[in-house]
C-alpha cells in the first residue's frame, strides 16, 4: 500500500432542525465550533480538528458521508487512483468548497457507504484543559462508524486487502461465514465495523468518553431533559470491544454510541478475536437484551453524486436479530 | 411512642447450598465473619455488627425473618408490649440461642411479614479501611427491606403509625390509593418499602454501596464468573430514591439491590415525594422497563411459629405491571 | 434532654465582594437560591430549605454565625432555656428579621464560636434530580462545621453533656487528653468537630458530595478558572473519618472542605473511634502532609452582640504541628 | 526510515527481594504471567503478551534494559544496522537465551540508557473480561519509561530524527532549549519521555489504568497495607499529558507511574504543545508542589555489556527545582 489512512476524522449529517439537533448535542457536551443557518460544526473536548461532526439542515434525515483522514496530499492522490483503478467513480471535491476542510474524494464504497478522503483541516484550540466548559457525556473525540451492510464479506476483503484495515475483532457461524467485523486503522479496536443487514446505512457513530461516569450521567442529564426516549440501549457492556456502552437517538433518529473501553491493537501478533454468532455475551456482557429497534433502525446513506438517499438490499446472510451486532 | 426503632439491621435467608451461596456473595464483596455447615455470617465493610445477612442452610429458599435494632432493652420490651396490646402473637428469642444476638422478638407483621427486634448484637472490627479486602461490589452496609404485601395502605398506617417510621416517597394514583411507600426510621430514604402485590413476600434487600462504578464493576464480576442470568435488572436510576441501582437473583433466587443515591431525610419539613403509578419515570428514570420477573418473582417468608412458608394472598388494588413498583 | 437538635444547617459568612465570590461558588456548582446587592443564597442539590450557605457582604472577611436546625419550636425554646440556665447571653432573632428563618436564637458558645439555632427554614424545590444543571464539584448538602478552639475538652464537654451530641472519632494523646473531637447529632461522622489550637476560629465548612470523581473535577474545574492557589490541600483520604477530602479557600480565605465518605453512627454500640496524636495516618491515609497554612488560617469569628470578630486564645495544649487536627 | 518501532514494550528490573517484590505487585493488580526464584514476569490487564514487566534478583537495585517492540524481524534488522552505522555497540541476544522472547539486541543510546529491540513475543490469554481477578490499581497495560538524563537535546534529536519518534509536548525556556520532551510511537501521548538531570536513570516506568477511581483505590489499598512512604507523589494532574497521575515507589525504589488520561496523537498536524520551564501548572494542574525526592531520586540503569551500573553525568542544563519535569 503506497498511502495511509490514519483514522475515522468525521460525519456529516443531515438533519431536519438544527435547534432541535443543538440543544440534543449540546447535553451530551459536543463543543461547537461554529455555526451558520444551515451548519452546525461540532468536535469533541480533545479534538484539534476544526469538527468532528458536521450536521447540515436538510428536508430529510439522512447520511451525506462518512470521513476518514489521510496522512497527506500525496496519499490522497494515491488512495483515489486506487478506487479509480478498481472501477469506482470517485467525485472529487476542490479545496474551499468545505469549510475548513482542504480537497477531498468521495465515493460510493463497496458497499454502497459514501464515504469521504481528506488530509488537511483547519486546526483550532483544544478545549481538553478547559474543564470548566466540560458538560454532559464530555465527549472526547469520535471514535468510530459502524455500518450495516447487505455483504460483510466484501466489504471486510475490501477494507483489509485494499484499504489496509486490520481486524480486532468479528463474528462468525460454524461455516466460518463473518456476520459482523470491526477494522481498524488507528491502534484502537476500530474506525469501522461491519455489520450484516439490510444496506448500506450508517448504524452509528462512536464517540470517545475519557471515563464510565461520564456516560451515566449522560443518561441522568439527558432524563432529566426529557429525552427518555433518545436512550435506546445501556449503560451496559459489550463482550466484542470490551467497551462500556451507551446508544442514544438523536432527534432526527440518527444513533450516537458513546463509548469507554477500548484496548490497544498495535501489535501484528495481536490475533483478531472470534465470537460465535450465538455466544449471547458476544453483545452483551451482562446478558440484557437490546430492543428490536436497535437491530431495525439505521439512518439511510446518499448517494455521493445525487444526494438522494440509497434503496436498500438484503443481506446475504440470512437475518435473525441477534445477527449483525455488536 | 416509647420506643426507638433505630434502623433495619439484618435479614436470615434459607438458602439450599450454603457453598453456591458463599461464592455468589464473596463475589459481591460481602465479608465473612463466620460460619459452620450450617450458617454463614455476612457483614457489609462499614459495619460494626456481626452480620447483616445470615444464610441458614434449608430445604427451601424462604425468608425466615427480617430484623430491625432498637435502641435498648427497654425500648424492645414496650416495643413488645405494643404488639401484645394490638393482639399480635410475640414469640420471644431469650439471648443466646441465636449467635451474636441479645434477647429477641418475632412477630408476623399487619402484613404478614416474619419480623424481628433486638437491640443487641455482638460487635466485631470494621474493614472499612482495610482496602486491602475490598473485593466486587464493596458492599458497605445492609441499607432497606423491600416487602411485597397485599395491602399497602394497611402495611403503611403501621409502620407510620404504630411503630414511628416517616415516609420519603411513594406512589398513588389519583385516587390517592397507595400503592407503595418508602419509609424510614435512619435518616435515608428507606430502612423497609411495601409495594402492592401478592403477600406477604420479601422482594429483595438493598445493600448499600459507597459508589457507581462499585456497581458497574459488579456487573463485569459476575457476568465474568458464569452469573448473567443473576444480573435481573439494571444499572439504571430509580426515579422514585434517585437511587443507582442494580437489582441481583443470588443462586436461590433471594433478590439482592445494590444501591447507591440516597438523601438525607432528618427534617420534619421534608414532605413526602408523590409519585404517579402512570408516571413511567418513577421507576426508571431513564425510561427502561423492568423485566416481568422483576414484578413477579419474589422471595416466599416464613411463619414464626412454625417455620413453614406463608401462602400467598391477592393485593386489594388490581394488579398491572408498573403497579408494585419502585 | 428535653429538645433535638438534627443536625448542622448553615453558615452565614461576610465576604468582601459579592461577585468574587459568586463566580467561584458557581465552579463548585452551589445552586443559587436567590441575591440581592448585600446577600447571595446557596443551597446544595439535595436541599430542600432555601439555604445553607449566606454570603452577607462585608467591610471584613468573618463568620457571623453557624446554625443548627432543631426539630420544633417548643425544642428551641427548651435549647434556649438551658443556655439561660447555664448562665449564657441568649439573643433572639425574631421570624421575618431574616430572610427565610424562622425565629431563632444566637448566642457565643462555651469555646466564643457564635452559633445559631432555629426549627424552621422556608422550602424550595430540590435539584436532585435536574441533572442537567449539575457543574463542578456537584455539591449536595452541608454536612459539617469544623472549628478550632481553645480547650477542646471544654467543648466537648458541653455538646457531649448538654446539647446531646454524640462523638464518632476523637484524637487524643497518651494522657488521654482530647486535641480534636468530632460530634454528630444525623448519623454521620459530624455535624461539627472541635480541633485544639488558637480561637474561637471557625476552621472549614464541609460539603457533602455523593462521589469521588466530582471532587476530582472540582480541581480541574478550578485549576482551568485559575482557582490554582484555592486549592490547598487534597485530594486525599483521612484516616480519621475515612473521607475522600479537599480542601480550598474562597476568595475570603474561608475554608471549604468537599467530602465524600462517612458511614453510618446511629448505634449506640458504636464505639468511638479513638486515633493517637502520633499517628500520621490518623490526618492523611496516604501520608500526605498537609500544608502549614491548613493549619494556622481559620476565619475569625463575630460576636453574636457587637459584630465585632473576637480576640483569639491560646489553646491549652501545647501546640505542635499535627494537633489541631483531621 | 525503513523501520517501525511499534511502542515501549517492557522493563527489566533488577531487585533485592522478590517477595517483597511480588506483595507490593500483587496489590497493583499486576498478572503474574510465571515465576521462578529468579524471575517474576507481570502483564497488564489487556496485555496479550508475555510480559511488561521483568522483575529479576539481583544483588542491587538497577535497571537492566528497557525494551521496545519492532514490527518484523526485518524491521529488527534494519535498526541494528542504523546503529552499527551510528557507531554504536550492538549486542545481539539470540532467541531462546530470553525466556518469552524472540532475538533481540540491546544498545546503550544516545545518553547512555540501556535499550533493547525486539520483535516477537509469546502471546498468553488476555485477562481483560476476567473481571473477577481485577485487584487493586487494575493496571491495564504498559505505557511509557521516563529517563532522566543529562542531554535532553541529543536524546531529542536521535529519538525524532534517527528513530523516527514524534514529540507531543515539551518544555522549553525562552531561549528555546529543550529541558524536558514527550515522544511518542503508538499515537498517544508518549513511549518515552527525557528529562534533564543527572543521567543516564531511569526515572519512572508508566503503566496505564482504565480510570480515575481504580488510582484512588491504589492509594487505599497500598495505605491499608502499610505502603504509605511508598505513595511518593499525587494523585494529581499533569498539566503536560493531562494525566491523572500516581506515583509509586516500589521496595527497591524504582518508580512506578499509574497513569490514566491521555489523547490521540495520531495526526500528522497535531502540533507539539510548548510548556514554559516557569509554568507551574506544567508539572501540577492543580498547582500542588511534587517532593524533592521525585526530583532527585531515580533508578540507575546497567551497561548492557557489563552488567555494571552507570556513572552520573551532570546535566548541560542548569538544574533547578522545577526543571526535569513533568
């Protein structure tokens, strides 16, 4: 592989009311960056980067892309040859057409996700030591994208082989078939898990906690708001990742992980860890279940070149719930 | 009133294995003071008592009484003298026939609750700085009783007004039926709760913990040791107490919560908390549902005359799910 | 004893700019009750009564009163038959003189400290559960005064033998004589401690707060504000008490400690906990020393007649370093 | 660079007392991989492979060599040869003379520390879901060495520029020379850390805590188990790193950091955080003074061909208190 693509950098969402939207981030303690009538620039407390999450007003909820971060111009250059060689229509995006983000490439991936290559974005002040503005959940940094797909064999040969992803963790049936994968760039267990169901939508994203508590109160603030309903699934723990979860709805049903745990992946004899499909404590440690909504819902992906949201397909492999999990 | 009940201070448990017992209680960081082939003495790391749970080695699980401290020997022989003149039959329990205790009482409660009085107990070394033995859920101190019983109103005009204990919280509905209440003798939000349903039973017994994070490593021990199926619910927040919670099957079923929260409830113009049976809140406050066997498992008592368990009467109020609740 | 006194209630403190003090007892997430240009009014989350802290604006920094609350009228005018009886200078304050109090009485204690009782405090709604207003160091309720004064065992004396308060820990040396006290009426390790050294002084009011993790981020809220040199000593563990404590100082000097621990005292089996003066876990589990500041500042205290702050006495132990002392 | 230097990877310790060793080890939660009378090998929670920490007797206190992981064995190869080029003295350890581990090689650097290079380690178990053997301090993984040493400029210049190593901070004075860096390879906030002062020693070995709370427990623990004089400094924050952080001494004296807190690092245009040498809030956030032993006192380290332990070099910096700092 001639480029590097170091982490999962952002997402940018559609969304149907930005005030809505922002007084749901703002209780989780996203920091805004800035703002106009059609934009909300969020990052989390640790992130030098100009935004981590980029919600947009539009007439639907819905996914435009889902970003990852290169380590260079010359990278990017590299990696777009790639998609082009193997048959992808990459759309790219000139400098300035973004706030504070430089040129960038877009492209339906192999699974019909649209995601997004960048190197540069502006740099802004890190609000890590600035305790006194920490609220909420103190959102850390994003994390990870989890995306349901129709075939996550492809899209794990895809991301591995091309792409030079490693995988942490996945699981698999009897017949070795990989219902659900979680790839990683950075040392950490991912930047993007796959999972098997009907696709391509985005399922979540994950954003980073420095600590437990902050999740709990998480769920006490948010109650206390009145957002009962937006707390879809924990505090518990997940047997695949280690991690301490907690799934949120935000007010346009997007779904936010917010998630402490994590464990460093750096080693090549670091041996991806297998779960059996029917192991139960694979998605939940402590043995609850999630709610059906959980396995059902996911926010619907555009199409990078029309913007109109993507039919979906069924998956390849047969769908029962405890399925394409986590 | 002549008399001071001081707090509710143990609970004796018939249990069929006294070892499954020891290692499901070990786990959760209770200390051993003592014990033979027949009995266990648990004491929480704060205590200074000689237990606060005692596992008697039975055929069946049941309850065999539940105890409550007063504050001297004087205090217990009006106590008596209060339950005789009411008509209840009071079996006395001359000191040294149970280990570590004074001089005791038992009564069948209004209810129908196996209860007990004394106002001495054998005193042993605190661990509470011994952080060296801190193990699981660092149980500190026993904390409440939790009854079900068929009549609540009739279980909190007792309590309240016979033997002086306040009420924190409860539940109504609009036509001011109670339907379970929280009352306390130590300044907390509750030393016993009945809540309406099939009576008399024990739900469960609350064990207070010094943090949250105690509470979550709880789950991740158990769950670690083979126990996901005695993680019942939780971690959640309790509307009604505020109370962090996590509510626990030991291997006979017996229904432990580990609580952390708790107010302070010393004034006499701390007016009690209404709850509303519909208001979903009351018992999740982050909006979770308890499942069914949370509503309708719980632990069988005994007869203090003839150690047999009692049978089970229908509430007066119509039973449905969100109905005994906290 | 024919009244009851429940517990510790307020502090009213003369600080010498409203504003400065405002902002720093905002980063330690007091809820503001109400202010005018003269008076600020903070209670903690789980308060019911309007205040527990008064900020009164003054020419000097000094304490004007502590108070205690005591359970009924008729208990506050038995209290104040016992000072009359014993020869103190009772002065009343009649109801509507202060803003939320009922009448009350002042008067200079047997050590020269001004306190204060009264049995009614108007009402507001509790916090408790509006967490998405908690900041800071969450602070829940007063929990403690600590003061410093002349003869410990004159002190102790008088609230053991007249008032009713029990001791849950005490330091003494090998002559048995008592350097500091800790006395409770609520069930907990205090409701004051006495601590032997120059006085009348009134050393720190201590705050209660329901975890660790707050107390830790009440230093890095206040370091990120610039609050550096606040922040005198802890975060650490005493032996005595076992509380997780930290100790700063507003911007007056007076001295605010934020704690979390305790355990339960209500037994009268409970033997008070007796520590060697000698012994350096008994002020800091972890063997920390505290620094020479903690232990010679101390806020002056007012005569409950003139206003003016009193003279300071030698204390009648010899002084030495670690005496007067957590 | 033709070589990847993965991350910090182990130390070697030498020590007097296994067993006393193995008692202080134990209660930070340390997993004892295997053992003989002359060996102990620890592993962090997460840790997958053998060991990070070799404790090994000897007649004194010293350290042996600290190990850093390559990614291959040709990586291994290519390193050894830019040192050979260098003109330093390569000493090859073959595989089989080190238990646990492949070939390796071993160097004294730049500035006289022991160091070694190694690519393959056996893989044992993860321990990190067996929740039920968490103890004490719960340590997770290795983090980082600190060396003090008496050139932090060349140590600066052949770690970034030969070894291909990123700075996160650094100290500087206003002329710009550099007392104290933070260099990294994982994208965290350091693998090694250079500090000036007498040199070559190793200052502390890092190890990482998932949370704030399980460093507290460590105070408490290791205080109820007599340990007080070895909690030398904290717990505090870093305002350099942000850590949360604790240091130990061990029986022997080595130093042993736990550390929570940390940021990724992974960017290409995350730009090095500058500290002026005069900040005080550079070493502690919360401004507390660290002991004058902290400063002075530091493991000597072994010449890797003699096994002798190294003289003291004056440092080219003027020291002063606050100057190798953290």
């Amino acid at each position: 592989m001639t480029f590097n693509i170091i982490r999962s950098a952002r997402a940018v969402l559609h969304v149907k009311d930005l005030d809505a939207s922002r007084t749901f981030y703002e209780a989780l303690g996203f920091v805004e960056t800035e703002s106009d009538d059609e934009h909300i620039y969020y990052r989390g407390l640790e992130e030098h980067n100009h935004h981590s999450l980029l919600l947009k007003k539009g007439d639907e909820a819905s996914v435009e892309v889902i970003s990852y971060k290169v380590m260079s111009e010359a990278d990017l250059d590299q990696l777009a040859s790639l998609f082009d060689r193997k048959g992808y229509k990459v759309k790219w995006v000139e400098a300035g057409a973004q706030k504070a983000i430089g040129r960038s490439f877009r492209v339906q991936d192999v699974s019909g996700i649209p995601v997004e290559f960048f190197s540069k974005m502006d740099t802004v002040d890190r609000m890590l030591q600035r305790y006194d503005q920490y609220r909420g959940a103190r959102v850390q940094r994003i994390d990870h994208f989890n995306c349901m797909v129709s075939d996550v064999q492809k899209a794990y040969d895809f991301y591995t082989e091309e792409l030079g992803f490693k995988c942490s963790e996945y699981t698999s049936s009897d017949d070795e078939a990989i219902w659900a994968a979680w790839l990683h760039r950075k040392p950490s267990v991912h930047d993007v898990a796959f999972m098997n169901g009907d696709g391509p939508r985005l399922h979540h994203i994950g954003f980073w906690l420095s600590d437990q508590l902050s999740l709990i109160h998480a769920c006490d603030v948010l109650a206390s708001m009145g957002y009962v309903d937006s707390i879809e699934r924990g505090p518990g723990r997940h047997g695949l990742s280690n991690a301490f979860f907690l799934y949120l709805r935000d007010p346009d049903g997007h779904r936010i992980e917010l998630y402490n745990g994590d464990y460093l992946t750096s080693d090549p004899d670091f041996k991806p860890i297998r779960w059996d499909i029917n192991d139960p404590m694979r998605q939940t440690f402590w043995g609850h279940e999630a709610p059906d909504r959980w396995f059902n819902e996911a926010s619907l992906v555009q199409n990078v070149y029309t913007g109109k949201t993507l039919p979906l397909q069924e998956p390849t492999l047969k769908k029962k719930k405890p399925t394409f999990i986590i």
